[in-house]
C-alpha cells in the first residue's frame, strides 16, 4: 500500500554512472540508464525478446542493449533494432518518468500524464553552496510506513542509538505534533542539557565546546510519498535555542527518502545537510560515518519488526502520544491512496 502517483528518489547518478541499473521501485521492474544527450531514462526492466533483464545490458548511441540477444530499445520504449531480425513491430515496453534533480534521480511509478516535476518539492540544501550534504543508501526488509514510523517518533533514540545521538532527557521532554495540509510536523524541544557524544562531535566542528549544556530541538516533517526531512541541532544554553545565532550553534537537517521497492522492502536514502562550515570534506565525511553507523543500528530493529508483524496480523498496536507523528502521516497515506483507487473502483462498477 503505498501511493504511485508520486515522485520517489531511484538511486544516485552514481548508480548508473558505468551501466544500466535495475531496480523495483513500488512493484514496478525498472531498468535505469543515460540515454540520448546523456539524459537519464527508466523503462521497464524486460526484453520483450526473451524476457531477460534489459539492466543486464548497456548503453550504445543512447540506447538500450539487452545483453543476452542484441536487442537495442530506445528511451521511448521503442525496440529499435536487433542483429539479422525484423523487430520493428514489437510491442512497446512501458517507460517512467524520469527526472535528475537535487544529486538524485526521481521516478514517478504512476500514472504518467500526471507526472509533473514541479511536484518535487525544492531542496534548498541541494543547491546551495553554504551547505553541505553526505549519505548513503540502504536495503531495508520492512514496510515503509515502519521506517516513517521511526522517523517521526524520535523516542527511540534513547534505547536504539544510547552510544550516539541518545539520552534520556529525550523521554523527558514530550513532542508536539501538527498537521499543515499534507504535512505533518513533530517538534521536541530540550533545554540546558549536556550534548550526547555524536553532537559533541558536531560542535567541536564548528569550532564550539562540546563539554557544557545545550539546548537541544528535533523537528521532524513528513510530506508525501515518504519523504522525511528533520531540523535537528543544539545550540550554547540561554542563547535561543532552535533560533539562536549560528555562532552560537550547530544545526542540520536528516535527510530521509524512503523509496517502497515492495510492501515489505525498501531503499532508504540517508543523509545529513549541515550549514556549517561547509567546505571542510573531512568534517562531511566524518558526519557521513557517524550517521551511517547511527542508521544501521535501525536496521535489524525494523527488520525484526516486521517479521514479527507479519506473523502476528491478528495483533492489535498500542498508540500513545509519541506515534502522533506516524499516525497523522499514514492518515494521509490513506487518504492520498484512496484518493488513486477510487477511479479504478468507479470503473469497474460501471462496467458491472
């Protein structure tokens, strides 16, 4: 269950930097690639020769070669030729659109007439030179509302990730969750506390002392499909916390773009954008690790979760005031969801 007429991340232009790569993005089979002008495509990922996977191939004259016969297709969709045999009259291989925008490349698995890139929402960490961005991707086997679950719910920090970015004063100061439109915002602010080691870590990279109190803020925000940007920093206590001056602080925001492969699996793209001191790549990288090990602990909780979901659907969840934020986010999941079958209902009841 998971909207298509969306705009969801499909991997890094690294990905596809050598080879075509093959992905199943919301059920979909899709085979990336640079086709004319270099210009990213995504078509699906068979060959309607033989059914081979048309990423095992490779590009030639920007077009699509399936690495079992020879058949080349065109972005379009279009096969376009094969060596010794008439192939103009096979059928059309279905394509998505595609879009490269903001360091990623953005797929629309739904309906194409409504794919429009102005959807995307603007990133503006992405192209600003006063920020700075490192991350990473990950195979994750749980359902993408799990994932949205734990990202609104930053409770889980205390016990999950207690040698990181976890401490107790996180259960202590209870979140504040709204609703704007399709938007949902969880805020959870800390006042006059000691930072935990990995913001420790960040002050002394903005030349700050690590070793006196701090007020601390997460401010996650959902916006559809499931994408989950969260403001996250600590700043000098009595100084304004979430406002104070950036001399006084260091700040960024987590970056989360949970892509369904099925319902029950997921590439996760994770980062983390920081506004301080930009230009310093050991710093970048140094984030980069500590998020990497922080996110990874994530993994085998979520994982195990699901299993446990699966084997349990009779069981009913608790919901307490930490899961505001999950909660109004798969409200509008639901919504939105709805929102795409109800044509298809509508039709098939005319037909009756």
């Amino acid at each position: 269950m998971y909207p298509k007429n969306a705009w969801y991340v499909a991997c890094t232009p690294d990905e596809i930097a050598e080879k075509p790569l093959g992905r199943q993005i919301c059920g979909e089979q899709m085979a990336f690639y640079r086709g004319p002008q270099g210009r990213v495509a995504a078509v699906e990922n068979f060959c309607p020769h033989r059914g081979a996977p048309l990423s095992l191939g490779y590009v030639e004259d920007g077009q699509l070669v399936c690495g079992y016969h020879g058949l080349a297709m065109g972005a379009d969709g279009k096969v376009q030729s094969m060596p010794g045999q008439r192939v103009r009259g096979f059928p059309c291989n279905k394509t998505f659109a595609v879009v490269e925008r903001y360091g990623f490349i953005w797929v629309w698995p739904g309906d194409q007439e409504k794919a429009d890139p102005a959807l995307i929402h603007h990133l503006e960490w992405a192209v600003s030179d006063e920020w700075a961005y490192g991350g990473g991707l990950f195979h994750i086997g749980c359902d993408y509302r799990l994932m949205i679950d734990n990202l609104m719910d930053l409770t889980h920090e205390t016990y999950v990730h207690a040698s990181s970015i976890g401490q107790k004063e996180i259960d202590e100061a209870p979140p504040a969750t709204s609703v704007h439109g399709d938007e949902v915002v969880t805020a959870r602010h800390m006042e006059n506390i000691m930072p935990p080691p990995f913001w420790q870590m960040a002050l002394r990279g903005n030349d700050l002392a690590d070793d006196v109190p701090v007020d601390r803020w997460q401010i996650c925000r959902f916006t559809p499909p499931s994408h989950v940007l969260i403001e996250v920093g600590v700043a000098h206590a009595g100084n304004g916390g979430y406002h104070a001056e950036a001399r006084h602080k260091a700040s960024s925001i987590v970056v989360d773009f949970i892509t369904p492969e099925t319902d029950t699996s997921i590439w996760y793209f994770w980062g983390m954008a920081r506004n301080f001191n930009p230009q310093d790549q050991a710093l970048t990288a140094t984030i980069r690790e500590g998020q990497g090990k922080i996110f990874s602990e994530d993994l085998e909780m979520l994982e195990q979760q699901q299993r446990n979901l699966l084997a349990n659907p009779q069981r009913n969840l608790l919901k307490l005031n930490i899961d505001a934020g999950g909660v109004q986010s798969r409200n509008i999941l639901d919504r939105l969801i709805a929102a795409e079958r109800a044509p298809a209902a509508e039709l098939i009841a005319s037909a009756q």
